[in-house]
C-alpha cells in the first residue's frame, strides 16, 4: 500500500473546480466522434426502415406485429426512470440538487449513445454489410447500460467533477458491453431485468471508484451531507418512479407474450412486499419507532433489483413476495450497520448507499436466479414452455436446468470481478490531479459547478435576462478553447487506444 | 350517545406515539401471512403462465394478444395514480409532505397485496384446482381496491397513526371486495371506473371514520394545517398526474378495442370541461377573484370521478362536457360551504375535503350511470353493441336497459351503505387507545413519526453516515420485539377472525 | 409609430387586477359555448362507438388493430408533456410557480375543446352527416394544436392575467388550425412532430404578442424575474418530461409500423446529441466554466424541436445527432447573446425565450425537413416506402421528392406569417386595458391572482377549514355576475364574429 499511499498523496494537490475548457471539450469532441462513428456504423433495422412495408407483407405481419407495439411502453417507463428515477432520487442532499439531476442527465445522454455503438458490435452487428441495425430494443438496452453508470455515480455523488463522471462512464459502458456479452451469449445466462449484469456489476464499479478515490477528510463537509425537508420530497419523486415503473424494467426484453407478463406481474409483487419490510425494520432500529426517509426512499427498491434475474422464471407469486421480504430486512439493515461500517474500516464512502440498493441485492438477485434456474422442471413450465424461457436452441438445446443453474452463478461472478476490477482501474484514472474534483470542503455542492442560486434562497438575476457578457473575453476564451481542445483531443486519443487495449484484453 | 360519549372519553388519554413495536410487528406479522396466504391461493393464469405458448397455439392467437399488451399502459398509468398522484396530491401540508407520500406508500403497497387474494376468492377463483389465477387484470383490480381506502386515507389525513391506516386499509379492503362482488356480480351494474365502487364507498368510509375520530380541539394544530408556496406546488404534481391519466383509470378493465376507446376519450372531455367550471367558481367567490389552490389541486379532478360509471356507455362527448361543467361547479362550492359546515354542525374533519372530490362526485357518477344506462337504446349502441357494453350474456341476457338503470341505483345504495356502515365500525376500533395515535396539537406534523427534519431546514445529518447507535441496545429491542409481537399475533387473530364475523354476515 | 405610441400610451392605464368577474364569465360562457357546439357536431367515429364490433367483423380485423392500441401510450405521453411538461418547465420563476402550471392547466383544457371543433370542422368532418368524429387520433392532435399556445404563453410569462391567456388560445386555435389545414392539407407537407406548425407557428406567435406587449418599465419587477434553488429544481421535472417523451411526441401521430418506429429513434437521438452540446456552449461561455439552469432546462430540448419534421424521414441515426448537435449550440448561444439583445434592441421580452427553444429550432426543423425531403430517393426508401412515407397518393400521386421539398419550405413561410401576423393582430386586441393584467412592478408574481401563501412560507389558513365567508356578499356578487356577464355575453358575441371573420379572410 506504499505506492498506492504516494500516488495518493501525490494526487491531492490543491484543488482547481475550473471546468471551462476541458468539460466543454470533453463534450464537443466525444459528441463529434458519436457522429462520425454513427454514420460509420449505425442503420434503421427492418421494423424501422421504411422498407417495413415490403417485410411485413413477406412475412405476412400485420403492423401491430411490429415489435415497437411489444416494448415501446415500457422503453418508455424505463427511459422516466433513467433520467427522473436516478435523477431524482439523488437530491435528496440540500445542496446538490443541480447535480444530481443535471449530471445525471449528462452522462445519460452521453451514455446512451455509447451504448448504441458498444452493444450493438456485440449483439445486433450485420455481419453482410458491417452496419448496426437498431430498433426500439437496442433503446431499451441502451438505457439498460447507462443505468450501471448511474448506479456507480450514486456512490460517488457530490465528490466529482462532470468530467470525471463522463470518463467513469465511458469505461463504464464499454466494461459494460463486454461484461454483458461475456454472461448473456459466452455463458448463456439468463439475466432479463439485470440483476448481475447491471445492479451488481454497477454497484461494484462504483464501490471501487469511490474506494479508489477515498478521502479521508470529507467530514469537513458534513454540513452539507444532509437532507432538508423539501428535498426529500424530491428524492421521494424519483423513489416512486423508479418504484412504479420498475415492473416495466424488468419485463422491457423480456420474451413477447407471457415472459413480460410474468415478469411485470412477479416485480410488481416483490416491490410490494419489501415496502412492508424496510418500514418494519426502518422504524425498529430508530429511537421511539421514527422512520428514517433514506430508508424509505431507497430499501424499498431492492426487491425489484433482486427479483431481476428470477423475473422471467415461474418464480410464483409468493417466490417474489419472500425475495421481496428479505430484501427489504437486508438493505434496511445495509443502511443501519453496513455503510456506517464500510467508511469506517473499508475506506469506501458511498454517498447514496448504493451496496444496499444495489450491490447486496443484486447479488441476491443472481442467486436466486441460479437456483430458480436449477429448480426449473418440464412439469412446471412445460416442454416449449422450458425451450422459450431459457433459450435452450441451437448450440444450448441440450442444457439441462441444472447446468443452466451453475452457468447463471457463473454469470454471478463475471459481473463481480468485472466490477472490482473496472473500479479500481477507472478509479486510478480518475485519481489523476487533472479532472477539476472538488477540495475535502466543498463536497456535495453545487457551487462550484452552477451558477449560483444563493443558499438563503435570496434574488439571483437570471442570466438569459440581464446579460452583461463581454464580448471580447469571448473571443479570447474561444481562442483558448481551440488551443487547449486540441491538448484534450490527444488526451482523447490515448483514452480510446487504452480502453480498446482493455477491450481487446477481456475478449482475448 | 351517551356510552358513545364515555366510550370518546375512554379513548381520549393521553397520546404516545411510539409505534417502534406495533408497527414493525403489523408490517412483518401480515406480510408472513401474505406469503402464505400467496402461496396457497395464487398462480399465474394462462396468460402469464410459461403454457402461454401452447394456449396461443390452440386458441390461434398472436402474442400481441395477450391481454397484457391490451392493458398494460393503462395500468401503469393507474400505477402512477395510485403512488405519486394520490401521494402528491396529500403533500399540501406544510409538515406532514413525508407522512403524506410515504404512509401512501405503505398501505397501497400492503393494499395491493391483501385485494389480490380478496378480490381473487370473488373474482379469479379457478374451482377445478382452488387457486387464484392473475394476470395483468387483477394487479389493475388491486389498485383499484387499493384507491378506496387511500381515499379515506384523506379524510384523516395528518390525524392518525401508520398502523391505524393499515388497520383502516385491512378492513377497507377486505370490505371493498364484497361490496364489489355485490355491486358487479349479484346485482350486475357496470362501473367501469368506479364511481361507486370506488369513489362513492371510499368517500363515505373515510368520512365515517373521520366522524368516529372526531376530535374537538383539533383547533391546537391549526398552526401546521395549511400550506407553504413549495407544498401547494409538490400538490400540484399529484394533481396532475392524477388529471392526465384519469382517462386510463377509466379505461383500464373495460371491453377491449371501442369500450377502452370511447371511455378514455369521455374522461378526456368530462375533465377539460371541469378545469374551466372550478376555475369560473374558485375566482368568483374569493375576494378579488383571486383563485385558491385548494380548488385548482382537487376540484378540477371531480369530473374525472363523475365519469366513471358511465365512460363506457355511449354518454356522448357533449354529455361528458356537461358532467364534468356541473361537477367542477358542484366540488368547489363543496369546498367553499360544505366542509366548514361539516366541520362545524356534522363533526366531520375532512383534512382533504373527499367528499367534496370523491364522494359527491361518485355520487353524481352513480346516477349518471344509471340514467344513461336507462336511456340506452339499440338503435344507438346496435343489437350486440347493446349487448356487449351492458354484458347482456349469460342469466342476465333478458335484461332490460330500463331494468339495468334500476339495478345501477341499486348499486350505488350498496356503495354508500357499505362506505357508512364499514366506516363506522371500523373507526370505532380506531379509537381504542393502543393504536399510537398524534395528539390534538400534534397533528399534521411528520415529527412524531419520522426522524427529523428540522423545520427551519436547518441541516440534519443523514443516519446513513455518522450513525452512532448501540448495537446492545438493538439486542435488547429485538428480545422485546419477539415478546410484544407475540402479543400483537394474537390481536390479530382477533382481528382476523372479527372480519371474516363481519364478511360472513354481509354476505349472508 | 405615432398612432401606435398613442395606443400604447391609451392603453397604459393604472392597473386593476381584479378578474372576479370577467374570468368567471369568460369560463362559464365559453364552457356553455364549448358544451353546445359539441353537442352539435361531435360524435365518436367507428373506432370508439359500440358498433365497432360489426366494423371489425366486416373488416376482418382484431380488437388489437383498433387505433387505440397503436396511439393511446404515445398519447399519454403527449398528455404529460402538455399538462406537466409545459407546466412545470416555466415554474422556475420564484414566485410565479402557481401562475405557470395553474394557468398552463387552464389554457390547455379550454384549448383542446375548442381544438377538437376547430381541427375536426377542417380535419374530421363526415360530409354525409356534417358530424366530426373523433377518436384517440383526434385528441392527440388536439394536445399538439393546444402546444402551439402554451409555447406562446412562454413568451408572456409572468406578465398578463387568466382572461388574457384565454382569449390568446382562443385565437391562437383557430389559427393554428388555418395554418395546420393550409400547410399539411393544401401545400400536402409533412410534419410529423410538428416543426413547423406547432414550434415556429406558436414561437412566433407569442414573440409577436409579446412584442405589441412591450413594457418599458419592466425593470421594476427584476427583484422577482429569477429563481430560487427549489423552483429550478421543480423546473427540471418539466424539462426531463419533456425531452423523455419527445420521443412519443414526435411519433404519435405517424404512420402505423415503421414510421412510428423510425420517428421515436430518431427523436431519441437527437435529443441526446443537444444535451452535450448544451452543456459545452453553457459551460463555455461562463465565468469559471460553470453551468447555467437556464440552458439545462431549455436548450437541452432544442434537438426535439428540430427533428419534428424530418423524424420521420430516413434521416439517419447520424443524421439526427448531427441535427441535435447544432441546435444544442445554437439554442443555447440565442440565451446567451440573443435575448439580451432582443430585449434591448427589438424591444421584445421573452421571458422563457422561447426563441431559442421553439422559434429557431423550429425554423431549422423546418429546413431540415425540406432538405430531406428533397433528398429523399427511391433507393434508400423503397418504392413502396417513399410512396408511405410521403403519402404520395391521389392528387399529389405524381409529386417528385425534389417538388416536395420545395412545398416543405413554402408550407415553413406559411408557419412564420401566420405566427407574427398572427401574433401581432392578437396582441393588439390583449393591449385593450380590459383584461386586468398586472402592473409593471407586480409581474412574475403569483399576489394578484392567487390566494396569498405568503412569501417567507408563514403559514396560511387555507380557505377551505376556516372559512369565514359572507353569505350574504356572496348574493350581492352572484347578481352582479349575472349583471356582467351579460356584458361579457356581448363581447364574447363580438369576438366570435370577429374571429369567423378573420377565419373566412385567411380561407377565402
């Protein structure tokens, strides 16, 4: 730990906040390479491109058989809980409401359209004419993937810099994709809502980061890491969307007819039952029975992120209600003793609690799905009932149930390791002195990041309206930006030589 | 009223609101009931069953037909009515915002469970095996359920304790059911968005409960019983959602493809046209004409109620217009006159003014139903329109419309009577002096229950981090939890067995 | 400019704000208006009437391939934008929260109404029984028809009262309906998402109005021109509403299959590419690269704006970030230099600039649209495929794609002149000083037309527990409002004609 003391040591220089020139950069130059890489790669798939027409004919569809009718509902409930459910949920910090959901809406934004390209070389490549071609399922997945970023940019809240969220998130999509394409087509597991390959592999990548990037003085801003009245209310907002709308989540890809319809119905009953528990354990552990709205505002989702693998299964009715009940007790319990335990010995301070959310559950979510997997009979699901909802065809047609079950752990295991790991290198990348992170003082702050609102909630004249801009500092800075873009364009380069380097480590 | 009087005097001691037993053991004693009772009785139905395949093979469907794709939108959009519209609505007041999103959290999330098995043993009962089958159906039929009692839930808004409300939703749901099963089944009206099964009995139940919990120096709290600029706008998000997704509420379990059509676009109508009537009405009886947000967050949802019966019938947009005209009308002079006369001549505190949102209004549906059901002819529905809008099949295929109008009355005396009877008793077991309930002066106020937030939003830190608790202490409370919940076990086995008492007896 | 000057000046009377009479008048007398002219003309059509059942049977068709199941949830999410998404976009003013989304929620329940009449006497009119029928498709081109006066209402945000916002929709409507039959009818251009018809119509509109509305004085009200932390957060969920369903907006009334398919990815990326050019250009041009809300709530939009009407056209993924690309930069430079320009120079105040998040982008939209369109080749598309998508059918059955991209362009002109001519015509009738707007001291303030909750967040009793009304004052008010509405009854009767006369001119 000597090197690593030293590297810390030499990283913590005097702070600088001063985002103007490397995150408008970051932004302009990656967004130029999205273009250039879209008009190289991506196309419209049959059921978006207008020749739909002459397909469904061959085919003998009607156009309600297109598979937008399937998914796009609940593309849309899962597109509300990327931007308003994790945006949202986040502000519950008095003053760190601009960044939580603004850069959450960054790097979502950003995000998505990695996802697009990552995904779409892994799984929807047309190998006649080397094209992507997308539709509305390559959305859903695309929000699938930036939901692990976002999963991690909870643990690490409020003490980074929107550039150093945009890099966690460009490695965090491509650890993303690989990792995914490693557990769902290598090993054939089976993961519909995503409790290995999003929850527990983003809440690991995130724990990582956080851990690599201790500080060791943040009490000094412990008067910002607190709630006040109405931003609970707010984060309130973001708990019932992602609450609501997780059933949709977990059904979103699942297989068209019954597989969404037993997954919605299976989250919708664990989501129930884990509300019940995280009040009966919030309200135990607290003096004279008081709620504690951390809990409520985050427990209560764990059982939708632990039913997540297990969805699409004939986990039954009361299978899902049990998850649902453990979960709630286990992440409760996470948030009274784990994370006060965690940043006490284990060094890693994770701002929104995303190890009980998250990690925990998700964890749980990859075993019960390993043994509702192995568990699974030809009585219960019937012969093609058993073919359909495991996907053995093809090289797989002869797995058996158990087998799958030891393939689903396996999965289980992928997505750690995939996690650790990527943390900790993502979170020595970001340990660089270069990314403009906030000082040990001003931590959970919007401050240095927006333009201020003052904190008593005094006037502060918009700017679209009383503009005094000086024109020629512009131009100046213009100039600036041009120069110093060009410092960050190599920057750039070297980034992406280092993560196809990584990329082409994992799969060899 | 005399023994009624020292009955009040026996229940009026004084209050403590520690509810760190009796809550942790009602949410983890039901919620194993739940799981037992799931696993005996519920199963997935042909729909959502992994044979799904096999029935769609012999039936000659397509998997967009199954009926999740028919109504899956609708219900998560009654989903997000349920959480954050009649959540939000309820956070008006200044400091109880926590208590009113997040005990609306908790008892629809045990509401939803407890219906599914009550309205399943009326409804989805499949005699060949003994088991519940649900679908997509049932879960929006549990939110419906659910509805009931959350509108109660408004009367005594601010005014009782978490585990007086899950008692308030055992009974509310459990009498929710029979009176559904008499309503729809034996008496055979149609009320497509509940204005009587819901909105009529869950109007009157609350307000009976209310009048049982009649608290004559309620004036103590009046310092916290209104609203803050931030709460009334937090108010309006529950409104809105609650607005805009009216139309699936109304739609959501009627006939498929013209019957969910035309019921979406009458409430579409009923409730624009209610906008402008609250608005003319609010303006013209305020000095100045100032418009109050009481009126804007609630009345202007009055049309929506007032249409439900009769959504699915051929009401006609122009009569969809005028319903919703009177209604607006009808709900803010209600709120203006009706519930300081309640208040003050009638003993009834209605913190949210229900009757004036759910119970006229669902009164007004009801007999619209009924005089639009009588008026329905052939040569405007069509032989078998007429048939299929009315369910003219079956022992009921000689029906009469004339016939019907007289049994939709029916049905809505049913409604009120079960609302004022279920209310009445119910509230007399909320009056017992175990229950943890605030004190006069202490009402509408989140500090008994929940952890503080101050009110000056001063900062509080979160548990989460600097928790210093006394794991010894916690050892002992568990030990004291084992010993009190077998206390609270068999009270509810009292309680168990006092409802099925009461279901026998209704039914009989 | 003299008689124009004196007109100002006539108009620049002491300011009574007081609406009691005329904005009850003007609800009651237009709902009636609303409920008769519906009665007159409106049914359902074959969709949502009960005799669809021997309309599917003659057509061979399922209950799915009702248009219900095709349109309904990209209608629900045309229904949030509207009521949450407009609405809670303009609360960020500190004290006009009420004002944004009260009226925001009035406005658009009159104007769908009248939307329904206006675009179904051009649109939906059956010639064999002069009925307009509606269905589902109707009504969300009554929300798109009712967008183009909410963007409108940006513009005089904060500074006229409820009448005045009634009579602008009241007009704008029928405008809006003119322009929409002249351009998508005669001049045969697409415009699926509404660049043109919906953006530049209602952008240029309230610029117009806003711009007869000019106050000189407004600097008086700079201390309540701005926001607080809260309200900008409560504007996020406007804007995340927004930019998550553009998507459905765009889609929502496009051809069945793939055109709503490719309209929604299209939309989806473009909207992602605006976010970081946002972000650049925001953090770019201020002081120590820090962001400004303004931006994030509003130009992050810009991308959806402008890929309404190519969206869907094969515009390529590529080419919708490309488009999002350059109208993130554009839209957020227009906050930074325009609007302080145009205030100063051209004397038009903009309070939500809607310039630079409907005007422009809408303008560039536009010409995105007829570059597409006249680049549009039976290769890329198919023959089948171009035909569809441009419904190159009947009368236009010969039309070239490079014929139809001139058309585009014309039906773009058509857009901006009925926009200001629109707009000025209208804001000369909204300067009569009738309509009691605020003075230039008391605008962006919720006092004059709502009930005080006062601004320090004491508390205030609300209206409905302790109300102390005069009965008898209320008798005296009820006369005199029969008296006045007589009058208003007279007016209303000049408008109507006024406006029939302005509708024959535009169509003859």
């Amino acid at each position: 730990m000597g090197a690593a003391q030293s590297f810390r040591e030499l990283c913590d220089r005097t702070k600088n906040t001063n985002v103007r020139l490397s995150l408008p950069a970051v932004c302009i130059v990656w967004q130029t390479a999205m273009i250039i890489l879209f008009g190289v790669f991506i196309r419209y798939n049959e059921e978006s491109d207008t020749h739909w027409v002459e397909y469904r004919k061959e085919n003998n569809l009607s156009d309600i058989q297109n598979d937008f009718y399937f998914r796009y509902p609940s593309f849309q409930d899962v597109h509300v809980m990327i931007f308003v459910g994790f945006g949202f949920l986040m502000t519950f910090l008095q003053r760190y409401s601009f960044g939580a959901v603004g850069f959450n809406f960054l790097i979502a934004a950003f995000g998505l359209q990695w996802a697009l390209l990552m995904q779409g070389w892994f799984h929807s490549l047309d190998y006649t004419d080397g094209k992507i071609k997308i539709g509305v399922e390559n959305l859903i997945n695309a929000d699938f993937c930036v939901a692990g970023c976002l999963i991690a940019y909870g643990a690490v809240l409020g003490k980074v810099s929107p550039v150093q969220l945009l890099v966690l998130t460009l490695f965090g999509i491509t650890l993303f994709a690989v990792e995914e394409y490693i557990i769902l087509d290598l090993i054939h597991a089976k993961d519909a809502g995503g409790s290995m390959v999003i929850h527990t592999f983003g809440g690991y990548y995130g724990l990582s980061i956080s851990w690599m990037l201790y500080r060791p003085n943040l009490d000094q801003s412990n008067r910002l890491q607190s709630s006040v009245y109405h931003s609970d209310v707010f984060a309130m907002i973001g708990t019932l969307f992602l609450w609501m709308f997780w059933p949709s989540f977990n059904s979103a890809i699942t297989d068209h007819g019954d597989g969404q319809h037993r997954a919605a119905i299976n989250t919708y009953l664990a989501l129930a039952s884990t509300v019940l528990t995280t009040v009966a354990v919030s309200s135990l552990f607290q003096k004279h029975g008081k709620l504690d709205m951390v809990h409520i505002q985050n427990s209560t989702l764990a059982g939708g992120v632990a039913v997540g693998t297990a969805a699409e299964f004939m986990l039954m009715p009361y299978g899902s209600l049990i998850v649902g009940f453990c979960c709630g007790i286990i992440s409760t319990l996470g948030y009274i003793f784990l994370t006060p335990f965690m940043e006490k010995y284990l060094k890693i301070q994770d701002t929104c609690g995303i190890h009980n959310l998250h990690a925990m559950p998700g964890v749980i979510g990859g075993i019960v799905g390993a043994i509702t997997a192995a568990a699974a009979t030809e009585s219960v699901y019937g012969a093609e009932g058993l073919r359909n909802t495991f996907d053995f065809e093809g090289e797989f047609a002869d797995r058996s149930t158990s087998k799958q079950g030891g393939h689903q752990a396996a999965g289980l295991c992928v997505a750690i390791c995939f996690g650790v790991g990527g943390g900790i290198l993502v979170g020595f990348i970001l340990r660089l002195p270069i990314w403009g992170d906030p000082a040990d003082d001003n931590c959970f702050n919007d401050e240095p990041y927006w333009e201020a609102t003052p904190p008593q909630d005094k006037m502060s004249p918009k700017s679209g309206t009383i503009n005094s801009l000086n024109f020629s500092l512009h131009f100046v800075s213009l100039k600036m930006f041009c120069f110093t873009s060009i410092e960050h364009i190599i920057i750039f380069l070297n980034l992406i030589f280092f993560f196809f380097f990584v990329k082409t480590e994992f799969i060899i």
